[in-house]
C-alpha cells in the first residue's frame, strides 16, 4: 500500500539523497546542498546542514551503537540513515522518537539491504534510550 504524501518524510528523503552524494562524492553535505540548481525544501536545508555540522558527534554515537560493525563496514546508505536519524535523536527534539525511528527504518528499508531496517531499528532504538530516556522508558 502506497503511503500519502507528507512534505517531511520527502524532505527526509530528499536528505538522504544528498547525504549520500556527499559521502560517495567525498565532498561535505554542505558542499553538497550547494550544487544543487533549485534549493531544496527548508526541512531538507535544516537536516543536511544539521549532519553536517555534527557528523564528528553523529559518527561517534552511532559507532559506539553498532555493536560489530564499524562504520566504514556499513552500507554509505546504512550510514547516512543513521546519521540521519541520530541528529533527529539529538537535535528535533519535537519530533517523537517512534516518528524518528520509523521514518529512518522506512528509508533503509526502501533504499538500502533486506536487513537494513532491522539494524538501523535497533542501532536508534539504542541511542534513544540513552539520548532521549525520558520519552524512551
């Protein structure tokens, strides 16, 4: 079943496009967001520049989470989900961890491996009961 349309889970989208195009490209997500030849929606603006700012800080929460797998092991798409989502974790602290979670897990599991979405669950699942423990339990 198709799911309707929400402006936010397209800028997440769109997000990971660019975050991805950086990291395979070698340039930063910045760098990335400026080649583009229409600006990008200001959700998407905010996301990518907010992992850019912090990808040192991301990197380091999601390394510490994934138990087994370092980050260079990862799939680029995997990692730019995962950074994706972790600054959401640290960042929007508007948005529910559960919307978080499942927004990043749909991505993996559109873009990415058969078992991307489990382990992309249980890598935020993990950071948000550290990051956020008061929505968590």
């Amino acid at each position: 079943m198709q799911r309707p349309p929400d402006p936010r889970s397209d800028a997440r989208e769109r997000a990971l496009y660019l975050l991805y195009e950086a990291h395979t490209k070698g340039i930063s997500p910045e760098d990335a967001l400026a080649l583009q030849l229409i600006e990008p929606d200001e959700l998407t603006v905010a996301l990518v520049n907010g992992v850019g700012g912090r990808l040192a800080d991301l990197d380091a929460a999601i390394a510490a989470k994934a138990k087994g797998w370092s980050l260079a092991r990862m799939p680029v798409l995997d990692l730019s989900v995962l950074r994706l989502g972790t600054f959401e974790l640290m960042e929007r602290h508007h948005v529910p961890v559960a919307v978080v979670i499942d927004e990043a897990v749909e991505l993996a599991k559109r873009f990415s491996t058969d078992d991307s979405g489990r382990f992309v669950n249980g890598v935020l699942a993990a950071l948000a009961r550290e990051l956020r423990p008061e929505t968590t339990g």
